[in-house]
C-alpha cells in the first residue's frame, strides 16, 4: 500500500499558501513572515497557530481558508506525479492519501489527478494530526492492512515522526518544501520517478480486503 502526503508530495500549493498567508497578514495585521508558517507545514492550522504563538487562530483559520479557496488555480502537479501513482495502481498497490489539509479543499486536488484513492484521511476525521500517528494508522484501518504492509511518502519532518511512530516505512520526497529528521535517516526519492524503483517491493502489496473503501 502507498500511503501519500498532499501538499509538495504531489501538488505544488506553495503559490496557493503564500497568497492566503499574505491575506492572512493583511487581515489580521500580522508581521509573522510565510516562511515561519512554512516551517510547520504538515501539522494542524491550528497546531501551527499554536507554534507561531498565535491566537485566535480560528478566526485566521476561516481567513486563510477563503483566501486558499480563491487563490486555488495557482496549485500544479508535481511533473510525473500523475504517471507514477498510475503506474502503482496499474501493479495492484492501494493508493490512500494522509494530509493535514481539509478535505474540501484537498478533494478538487485530488480529482484533477485522475487517479483512484482507496482512502483520504484529513483533519475533518477523528484522532490527533500529525506528527502524531494517528492518520496514518486510521487509513491502515480503513484498508485493514498491516503498517508492514505500507509505505508513507512526505515531505517534512512530521511526515517521518508520523510514519515513524506508525511503525510504516518512510521516503522523503526530495522535491518537496522541507528536509526530513537525520535519525533515523530515511529513504530519499529526488523526484516522483524516484519513487518507481519499490514498484516490484511485494512486501508493501496490500490485498484487496472486503470493507475497505474501494
């Protein structure tokens, strides 16, 4: 099974986040750079909030979820995303996606790539967000696989600490915005084809099992 982050594993939003971070300063009068945003990337907004010491972070929230609405035309496809994830499906993987951004946000995204998620786990569920596990062992569930059976690619840091703590193998992906923990050191994919050389890892095929969501 190829578990998968959204946000620089397989779309570019970084345009989208910049521009509803720049909305979100000019709202609420905030000096606090993109870049210190940028840094917790992959947690709960309001997790972030909480790292950047910042309040009312329900109030930004709706702010910079309208903000990413409008600007959403600015996200593109990572190139060869889309061939990748085909070419898994096509050798009998499960695809689910793992992400901390809401799903209405998350599902246009998605369906732009055409391609089939036997799961997408997003903050809108039950359980704690990243780094902590939880995401990522409530998509085993709804596959009901095994997390020896998975394998997790993200982009930050709290990708690997999820993974990690989920007992799933981790591979950064290098063409994402952040750089992943140096213990333990993890599998590295510089680009999306990167990722077809564990195509034939049997050992990660998970079974179609019945009450999955397929």
């Amino acid at each position: 099974m190829l578990l998968l982050d959204l946000d620089g594993v397989l779309v570019d939003t970084r345009p989208v986040m910049e521009s509803a971070w720049r909305s979100v300063q000019e709202a609420h009068g905030l000096d606090v750079p993109f870049e210190a945003y940028e840094r917790h990337l992959g947690r709960p907004f309001g997790d972030i909030m909480e790292q950047l010491g910042l309040a009312d972070a329900e109030l930004i929230h709706r702010t910079y979820a309208e903000a990413s609405t409008a600007a959403s035309h600015l996200a593109r496809q990572f190139e060869g995303v889309a061939e990748v994830l085909h070419a898994f499906a096509a050798a009998g993987w499960l695809l689910g996606i793992v992400t901390s951004k809401p799903l209405n946000r998350a599902a246009p995204l998605l369906a732009q790539l055409g391609v089939p998620f036997a799961t997408v786990r997003t903050p809108n569920g039950v359980g704690r967000g990243k780094p902590a596990p939880d995401p990522i062992l409530l998509a085993l569930i709804d596959l009901g696989a095994d997390p020896a059976a998975a394998m997790y690619v993200g982009d930050m840091a709290v990708d690997q600490e999820a993974a990690h703590r989920a007992g799933v193998a981790f591979v950064h992906a290098g063409w994402g915005y952040g750089r992943p923990s140096d213990a333990p050191t993890p599998e590295v994919a510089a680009s999306p084809e990167g990722l077809l050389r564990f195509l034939e890892s049997a050992d990660l095929r998970a079974p179609f099992l019945e009450g999955s969501l397929l």
